[in-house]
C-alpha cells in the first residue's frame, strides 16, 4: 500500500506570511518530505516570480503549480503540463487594454516575463492604479471573452487583472501529479487562502487559513492557524 503523502499549498497568505514564520515552514516542510512525501507550491505567481522567493528562503519543493493553474513544473524544472492562451485572443485583449487606463501590459510564458510575442503565453497580467477602472476591466474581459478565466488581485500600491485559460486550475495540476507519482486522493492535502483554491480544496483534503477571502470560507470547513498546523497533524 503507497502510503505517501502529497501537500499541496498556496504561497501569498499561506506559505507565506513573514520572515519569521517561514523558517519554521521550511523546517516542518523539510521533514515532512524527509518521510517520502511530497511538497507541491501551488500559486498564482509566475515561473519569475516565484522563482526569486525560492532562492531567497531557499524553499524546498517537488512540483510547482504556478499561473492559477496553467503551468505545471517538475522539480527539474521540466514543463508537464501547460495551458497557453489562444493567441487572437491575446492580441485582442492587449487592443483593449491599450485603450484604458492600464499602466503596464504583462505577457507571461512558460518560464519568462514581459515577453515580446503573443505566442505560447500563460498568463496575461494587466496593472492599474484605479479600483474601479480594475474592476471594470475584468468585468469586461469576463464577459466579452470565451476560453478565459480572470483573477482580480489587490497589491500595495497597485491592482492586477490576470488573465489565463479556463482550463488552468490547481487542481486539474494536482491530478497530474498524484497520477505521475501514484498517490491516493486520500492521501492529499491542499491548503490556501484565495479565490483560485478554491478548486484544489472542494476536491481534496481541503484546509483554509485564517484570514481567508469570504469566497473560500464559504466552500472550506476545516480552518488552522497556518500551514504548520496542518503538518502537524499529517505528518
């Protein structure tokens, strides 16, 4: 019987909460993993993005989830699975984005960011200053565009509209994983905080945190104070 575990976990608001914390994360992370279980990130961020956390914490991981979904990376940094955007679409989205009040216009593929062509991307990210200007784009795009899924995200100083394909979800990702490395739906734990968990944690062993946005309170009914918590008590 395969008895190994597999932890799946958001970054912003979950993995991460301060400086202080997070080495104790990696502590647990490390020997949770050191039992033959494995550690999956699972998060919004792009391959750069995420890239520059886990070099500076040094982050132990066996897969990472990225994009909301669209990228699936092995610990070799070897692409499994990707979901790009239809390339039309993606210049009609800059079109229109031209034409708003949007400061900066992000294409993102599979390893690079701010690239120079409408092919092979994942993600597109529009920034803006104004709320209600955000708001409005993504309603936008939501409405006038097949094939897509958007996530409306509050910065320090800024707002983004991402935007990736509506076949992108952690846990379509998840299921790759437990298929590659014969793990039991049983035996998964997923755990976060944001809109775009809520899909990994309806269809596994769910867990949200503290401080979670109302839309996942709603569908999670195990809640622990942080991650460590959880390992705690799979571990």
């Amino acid at each position: 019987m395969n008895l190994k575990k597999l932890l799946v976990s958001d970054y912003d608001g979950t993995f991460y909460i301060n400086d202080l914390d997070i080495k104790k994360t990696i502590g647990n992370i490390n020997n949770f993993r050191k039992l033959n279980n494995l550690f999956v990130i699972a998060t919004g961020r792009s391959y750069i993005d995420l890239k520059e956390k886990i070099d500076r914490y040094k982050i132990p991981y066996d897969y990472l989830i990225l994009n909301h979904g669209a990228l699936l990376l092995s610990k070799e940094l070897t692409v499994i699975k990707s979901f790009f955007l239809d390339e039309e679409q993606v210049k009609s989205i800059i079109n229109y984005a031209n034409k708003k009040d949007v400061s900066d216009i992000i294409l993102i593929d599979n390893f690079r960011k701010n690239v120079n062509t409408t092919l092979y991307i994942v993600k597109i990210m529009l920034k803006l200053y104004n709320f209600n200007e955000a708001r409005e784009i993504k309603s936008y795009i939501d409405s006038n565009y097949t094939n897509i899924k958007s996530y409306f995200i509050c910065e320090d100083s800024h707002y983004l509209v991402e935007v990736v394909s509506n076949k992108a979800s952690k846990s379509t990702m998840i299921k790759e994983i437990i298929k590659i490395e014969d793990i039991k739906t049983t035996n998964t734990y997923t755990i976060g905080d944001g809109v775009n968990d809520i899909d990994m944690i309806k269809k596994y062993n769910g867990y949200r945190v503290k401080n979670s946005c109302e839309e996942l309170v709603s569908v999670a009914n195990k809640c622990v104070d942080n991650i460590n918590e959880l390992l705690e008590e799979i571990i």
